[in-house]
C-alpha cells in the first residue's frame, strides 16, 4: 500500500484515488494466449505499450517504454513496468485525454475505467448511450434531443450531461446506472462477436456493475 501511495504523489486526489481502485482490478503480470491484447501489467497492455510507448522525452535516442534498451518494445518491457510507469500512462493518456475532470464523481472514473479496459472512444461512446438512456422520458417532455452516439464529447453532450443531471427523474444516480448498463451490453457484444471471448463474460459484468461505487 506504501508503494502505491508514492506512485500517485504528484497527481490529483481524485485521480490518485481513481488509480487505487483501478489497480486493485488489473492486477499484475499476465500474458494470457487469449487476451487480444498480449501481454499485460497492471492493466497496461502490450498491443497499448507499442503503439504509446514510441516516445523519447530524455533523448537518449531509444523510446522511453523500451525499458529493457533492447531496441524494441516487447513482452519483456511489459514486464519491467513500474507502477510509476503505468500511473504516468494511465494519466497521460486516459484520464486527461478523456477530459474525466469535466464530468461529476462518480461518472468521471467510470469513463477512466472503460477507457483503460476498452479504449477512449468506446468509453466515451458509453457516455452518450447513457445519456440516451436518461433522455427518453425526458424527451416525452421535448426537453433534450438525443445524441448522435460517435464517441465525440463536444458541447451537444456536456449540455444533455448537464440537462440529466439537473433532470429530478434522472441526475447522476439514474446516469452511472445507465452507464453500467451500457457497458455491461458493450461486454455481451463483444462476446457475440467473438465467442472465443466468452470466457471472460462474468469478470466483464461484474467489473460494470461496480462501475461508480466504492
């Protein structure tokens, strides 16, 4: 627990705090021949780490997440991963590029979830579904127009966010439940798709319906 408390000195609390229980999920080192994103540590995966980790901020001329030096990024670096290295990639690259400050607690860690676990736009994608969700009894009072659902948070959707949550009937506990509820069909599709992934079905509905509690 020590550990972790240092690799999040620096950031804010409520990503600090976002980052805890995102950890206590993804785990450590595992390389599961099924998973199609390769090898993976604390939730970082090895299909993520070489297409993010290219980068030579110390221009020392090699990519920074080539942490073993050898002039790639593998499964090897996957494994050399600090939890430092995984905070300072969850908050470069999810956190603040999904904008999670923007929406309330608790909506804004369950976006930083589903992005980390099924890539920004999805998560982003499950926000409008969401909001959809707690438009239609609105709309029957011609309140709000529905979202077009492309995974682009613009101003269309920061207004119908702020139109369900000052919404009685609705507001931030009617929206995290539909955010759980569209991402556990998001899972299911996946599923459909790819049988082969069924295996992972109960782990991805329980990891929805937890999505916004303590």
């Amino acid at each position: 627990m020590a550990t972790t408390e240092i690799i999040v000195e620096g950031y804010s609390p409520r990503f600090a705090a976002a980052l805890r229980k995102l950890l206590k999920v993804e785990g450590g080192y595992v390389n599961d021949p099924k998973d199609r994103g390769g090898a993976t540590k604390y939730g970082i995966s090895l299909r993520y780490l070489v297409a993010a980790g290219e980068f030579d901020d110390d221009g020392d001329g090699k990519a920074d997440f080539d942490l073993d030096m050898d002039g790639d990024i593998d499964s090897a670096d996957i494994r050399k991963l600090s939890l430092g290295d995984a905070a300072y990639l969850y908050h470069r690259d999810f956190w603040l590029k999904c904008d999670c400050d923007a929406f309330a607690r608790p909506l804004g860690e369950a976006i930083f979830d589903q992005a980390v676990n099924g890539g920004r736009a999805a998560a982003k994608r499950l926000v409008q579904q969401a909001i959809n969700r707690c438009l239609t009894p609105m709309n029957m009072a011609s309140r709000a127009p529905f979202l077009k659902e492309d995974g682009q948070i613009g101003a269309a959707t920061l207004a119908a966010y702020t139109a369900v949550l000052a919404y009685p009937a609705c507001g931030m506990t009617g929206l995290i439940s539909a955010y759980r509820l569209a991402a556990a069909d998001r899972y299911r599709a996946i599923v459909a798709r790819t049988p082969s992934q069924a295996r992972f079905i109960r782990g991805w509905l329980a990891r929805a319906n937890d999505l916004g509690r303590d």
